[in-house]
C-alpha cells in the first residue's frame, strides 16, 4: 500500500527545513518482533519511491520510524510505500509529523502538522493481492503542549486543503483542551490576520473561558487561501496556562 502525504501550497514554504518523522505503529506487535509481522517502509516525493528520502529497515534492523529534512523543492507529495515481510498479513497504521527543530522546549511559534491514517489498515506481501491506487493522509493538526499567559494571546496557523479523500465539502473541528486545574481559554478562528474579537476576519469563536473550547467551520469558510488563523487568550486563574490543541478534519455530508 502507498500512502500520500500531500501538503498544501501555502505551507511548503513553511515547512521548509523542519523535520519530518514518520512513524509506523504496529498495534498487534507492539515490540516488532519480526515473527509475528513487521511492516518495510520507504519514504519518497516520488511514486517512482526514487529517490529514497527514508526507510524503516536496514538489512536485518527494523525501527518504528525514519526521519528525513523536508524541502520545499521535494514538491508538494510526500509518499510512504508500505509491505509485510513473509510473515503475510500485518495491521499497522502510519503518519507522518513535521517538526520544527532549535527551538527551546519552551517555545510554541507553529503548530507541528501531522498527517496519518485514520483506521488501522492491513499490509500485505508483494503480489498477494490486486495493486490499489495511492491513498491520501488524513491532515491533523496539533499541538501537545501550548502556552499562554493570562490576559495575554497567542497565534497558531494552520494549512488546510483538499485532498482525493476530503474534497472540498468538508468541515475543520478545533479543539484547544487545557492541561491542568485552572487552565481556561477563550478562542478565535479567523480567515486572515489580524484576528481580535471585534474583527471582521472572525469566522468563529468559543468566548466561554473555559478549559475545552470547540470551533467548527468549513473549508468554504477559508477559500481560496486554505489558511486558519488561530487566536487563543489565556483567562485561567494562574499566571501559565497550558494546553492541547487539535484539529479535525471531517466530510460534511
């Protein structure tokens, strides 16, 4: 099976020179041993998988991940060819996560988009069934863990497009989830900068200062850019507050 990680337009620039891990769970063979089924990997920006950006396996060493820089001349698609050894069949599930790297751990400027499959599938040996066409990476988006001062805001950005899967009937749930006791928040979506309350950029916002604040919009919301500004304001009852945030895309129909 052939997975496609297609990033966005407005986000290749971004993520220009951060980290890309990709990631293989194994949920049947939690310690990859090799006797009950492991997966190989290659990574490419080409469905020819030439060049090989990164694999899993080095002769007789297997990992549950491999990692290579991305670049903006790598185009836009990012593909993970993915085959059972001899063992036959073997469940996995795989995704891809862009990591900015040098930054402190203290540090939030971006959010590290992720994209994966959202259900377990089912890899299998070379010739042991009909070839299937590339499928698309679920975008999920997230952050683990932000923070934000009370009284004060941050900003998080985050690139959304259609895929082969989503089309462009679809709808974007975000959730920001605070972390602790006394972590609460009150949030705004925006199609462009600059985002505040009283701005007519706002296409919705969770004003409940709270510690779970939900937000649904649809894709036609942020034609033709693709881009969602998120504005969180920290209003907990201590100076931090730290938090989780996620986004989900979902068809609408």
């Amino acid at each position: 099976t052939t997975w496609n990680a297609s990033i966005c337009r407005n986000a290749q620039e971004r993520y220009n020179g951060m980290t890309a891990v990709v990631n293989f769970n194994l949920p049947l063979n939690l310690d990859w041993n090799p006797i009950q089924g492991v997966v190989y990997a290659n990574v490419s920006n080409s469905t020819s998988l030439s060049p090989v950006l990164c694999r899993n396996h080095d002769g007789s060493t297997m990992k549950n991940s491999c990692t290579f820089t991305y670049e903006t001349a790598m185009g836009p698609n990012i593909y993970i060819s993915i085959q059972a050894g001899n063992e036959g069949h073997v469940w996995y599930s795989t995704g891809i996560t862009f990591v900015e790297s040098g930054l402190p751990s203290s540090q939030h400027a971006r959010l590290n988009p992720r994209q994966e499959n959202e259900i377990h599938e089912m890899a299998t040996r070379p010739g042991s069934q009909k070839a299937v066409d590339t499928q698309s990476l679920v975008p999920v988006p997230r952050l683990h863990p932000g923070i934000v001062q009370t009284g004060a805001a941050v900003y998080y950005t985050l690139s959304i497009c259609p895929s082969s899967e989503t089309g462009t009937q679809f709808i974007i749930e975000i959730f920001i989830v605070g972390v602790g006791p006394g972590d609460a928040f009150s949030s705004y979506v925006c199609k462009a900068k600059p985002c505040a309350s009283d701005n007519s950029n706002v296409i919705m916002s969770d004003v409940s200062d709270s510690s779970l604040n939900a937000l649904t919009i649809s894709y036609d919301q942020i034609r033709p850019t693709g881009t969602v500004y998120v504005l969180i304001v920290g209003f907990g009852g201590k100076e931090e507050n730290q938090f989780n945030l996620g986004a989900i895309i979902k068809n609408s129909i």
